[in-house]
C-alpha cells in the first residue's frame, strides 16, 4: 500500500496520438508506468482470465498483457478508442467489445485453449468464463453501479475486482463501525475490501481536480440473494439518516413493537441510527427478521 504523488513521467504528454479525453465520458486517463504496475501487481496472470473495462487508451492494458492472461477482455463504451486499441494490441490476443459495461454480463463456462464464448445479444453482451478478475479506471460519476454490478448484478462474480476511483468514495467504501454508509456495507457484505494506493492528479491526464485511489475487492462466498436481502436491508435502514433506525424501519413495513424486541435481543439502543451498526449487526438484524422472532 503507497501514497503516490507527483508524476516523473512528463514524457508520457505526448503520447495521446490526437486523442482527446472526452468530459462528458468523465475521461482521465491514469499515465504513471509505476503506478500502472503497483495497480496490476507482480504475480502472473498466465491462469487468469481478465476483464478490463474501460481501458481508454491502453496503458493499463499493456500491464496487464505483461503479466500473460490466459484471455483479456477490453470493455470501452467510447467509440473512438476502438481503433486505437486495436492498432496498439493489434499483435495480442485479446478481444474488444464496443460496449457499456452495464449491459454486459459474465456467466460461468469452460474455456478451450485461450477462447471463450462469447453471446452478443440484443440489449447485453455475455462472457463466458470459468472465473475472472476484473480491473479498471472507472468514470467518477458512475463508480457506485459499476460496483454494484459486478459485486451483485453479473451472473458471474469476479474472484477479484480492481478498481481506481475518486479518494472520497474509497474512503466511504473503507469506512468502519460507527461511520458506515449504505456502499460501505454492500461492498463489505459481498468482499474483502484493501487500499493499494492513493493517487495524486498529476497522474492523469487531464489532472482530475480531486485525488484518486485504487482499491482491490476480494470477494467472497456469501450467496448473492442472501446478500441482496440483507443490502435491501440496510437500505430501508438509512432511507432517513437523521431518523433512528427503529423510525426508519417502521416506516418500512416493519413492526415497532417486534422491532424494539429485537433491539433488546441484539443489545442495541432504540436510539440507535443506521450509521452506527456494524455489518455483523446488520447480518444479525437480518436473521432475527426473517425468522419473525
């Protein structure tokens, strides 16, 4: 884990080739080779399917050619990155797809060799893979469904997810007991959250105005409807953070009365708001709930 401040590679300007970072697609792209190598680690990705969404103009993707995948998948929603990705990586095997990573997703299949199947249906794409781990310099203004997709949404959960984002959000996600927000808690129920890094915005180009952090997602076994009851949860949970949480939930179809029982059971104060439980709490609350005690 590091702190990474101004970037020494002022050569790298040049090298955009006429490609502009779009501002309404919220475009910065992560230059530092160093950075860019702390991001995809040491160890071989020769075992490892990837998919890399929003890949930009490639320097991550070169990284992570370095560390031999046994298939890489490049996700990129802007249309004229395409070409470029395939003039850069025209000698690799990798496969592109014109595509919003929201409309794609990943099911389990057997791979041969270094294929995949891959379906492009109508209204979404489908990768084919028996596991994976995902990377990418995602979009500021859309990092929360870009998580909750591949923690919740993808048929296929990646076995890693690594993901460069906003600070402020990162911290959020990292929170702990007493300061957790609805995102800190999915994240958490679902993964193993760590920092790798925080990134100053000498880094990009062109410079985000706030500092940036990458973070790794390993997730684990939980059952995926089991978590999205629990996230339901929590959401009606904070649906009025100033509320106490017990308002919140009567609100919310549940009974105060068996409410309050269940406080008592769990030894939390009827004064208690959302923020101020720990994810076991939460996990806890939930059995209590379902099992109507």
């Amino acid at each position: 884990m590091g702190k990474i401040g101004p970037s020494i590679h002022k050569r790298n300007l040049s090298l955009m080739n006429g490609i502009k970072a779009k501002k309404h697609l919220w475009q910065n792209f992560l230059k530092n080779t160093r950075i860019l190598e702390m991001i995809v680690g040491n160890a071989p990705l020769n075992e490892t399917h990837v998919i890399e969404v929003w890949p930009g103009p490639g320097d991550l993707t070169a990284e992570i050619l370095k560390r031999r995948p046994k298939t890489l998948h490049l996700i990129e929603l802007d249309q004229d990155m395409i070409p470029l990705l395939e003039n850069r990586f025209s000698g690799s095997t990798l496969e592109i797809y014109h595509q919003d990573v929201l409309h794609m997703d990943v099911e389990s299949g057997d791979s041969v060799g270094q294929n995949t199947w891959i379906e492009v249906l109508i209204d979404v794409t489908k990768i084919y893979l028996p596991s994976y781990h995902v990377y990418g310099n995602i979009p500021y203004y859309i990092t929360s469904p870009i998580l909750h997709h591949f923690l919740y949404d993808v048929s296929l959960v990646p076995d890693c997810a690594i993901f460069t984002m906003q600070k402020e959000v990162a911290d959020r996600i990292l929170a702990r007991d007493g300061s957790h927000s609805v995102l800190s808690l999915a994240c958490q129920l679902v993964s193993h959250v760590e920092k790798i890094c925080d990134i100053s915005p000498n880094n990009f180009i062109p410079a985000p105005k706030v500092w940036s952090t990458c973070l790794r997602f390993t997730t684990n076994k939980v059952d995926r409807n089991e978590a999205n009851n629990i996230l339901s949860l929590i959401k009606k949970g904070f649906s009025q953070k100033r509320k106490k949480l017990i308002t919140n939930l009567s609100q919310n179809g549940y009974d105060k009365v068996v409410l309050g029982l269940l406080f008592e059971k769990l030894w939390l104060s009827e004064n208690i708001r959302a923020e101020e439980l720990s994810l076991d709490n939460w996990v806890h609350l939930h059995e209590w709930l379902r099992k109507g005690n």
